[in-house]
C-alpha cells in the first residue's frame, strides 16, 4: 500500500475510534500506536500537552517508543517548544543540524512536531520522531496536521 492510501485509511481508523466508550487518554495512546506500527519511519510517536497551570510549558502525555527524560518542556525550548512558540508545525530533516533539539535518542535523525488546537487554543503537539534523515514531508504534515484535529475533541 502507498504512504498516502496507508494515510487515507489511518485518519479514518482514528476517526471510528473517536467514537469508541475508551477514555479520552486511551484513545491519544491509541492513536499513537496506530502512526507508530502503520507508519515504518515513525520512530517514537507522542502527545505533549499544555500544562493548564503553567500555560507556557508542555508535559508528555501518551506515547509509545523509548522512554524520554523530557517530560515537562518549556516554550521555547528544543523542537516541540519552538512549534509551542511559534504556533506551527515544524519539520525537521536533521536534527543534527539543530542548536536547540532536545536529545532523548542517539538515533533519531529527523522530528516533527505538530500543534494541537482547541478553540483557536493551544493545548497540545503531537511529536514524531524518525530514525531516518529526512522522513518527513509535506504529505506527512498535512496528514498529521488532519490527526492533530482529531486528537484536539480529547484534550
């Protein structure tokens, strides 16, 4: 199958589970485990959440992938603080090439990360992580960027 057929069916298996009787953090840890088991360059897939009391940090939320010593982010800081900031998604082809990239992983080559929002409100990102340089295209942001509207009906 195609990366976008595999995509086309993906945002629709996310859509059917909206409606599953799972909790709302259960359904963000499935979605996870569906981009990181359906997609092979998805390395390390999670949720970063706005922490609703420190309205400029992030907190990791559901994931699946090595475990990561970056569980609270500020905004600003490493790749998911600057997509925090900036409010967009950001892509990126070698993180190696990065001043501010937050290493969880030797391995990982390439990063994306895309806001999450809710009423014009920022309240989350979803992270992608890749072994691969370059792993991510404009095909994967607006398919992420589709998931994240999804992901944004249960933050």
């Amino acid at each position: 199958m195609d990366k976008e057929k595999m995509f086309g069916t993906l945002v629709r298996k996310v859509g059917a589970m909206l409606r599953s009787e799972q909790s709302n953090r259960s359904k963000l840890e499935m979605i996870c485990r569906l981009l990181k088991y359906n997609i092979p360059e998805y390395d390390w897939v999670g949720f970063y959440l706005v922490d609703p009391d420190k309205n400029k940090e992030l907190i990791l939320g559901p994931f699946i992938g090595t475990q990561t010593e970056h569980v609270r982010i500020p905004f600003g800081r490493g790749i998911c603080g600057r997509a925090a900031d900036l409010k967009e998604t950001v892509l990126i082809s070698d993180v190696s090439l990065e001043n501010d990239y937050l290493s969880c992983n030797p391995n990982v080559k390439s990063e994306i990360v895309v806001p999450i929002f809710k009423d014009n409100r920022l309240v989350g990102e979803l992270d992608i992580d890749s072994h691969e340089s370059s792993a991510f295209t404009e095909k994967d942001e607006r398919f992420l960027e589709r998931i994240c509207e999804y992901a944004s009906e249960l933050i």
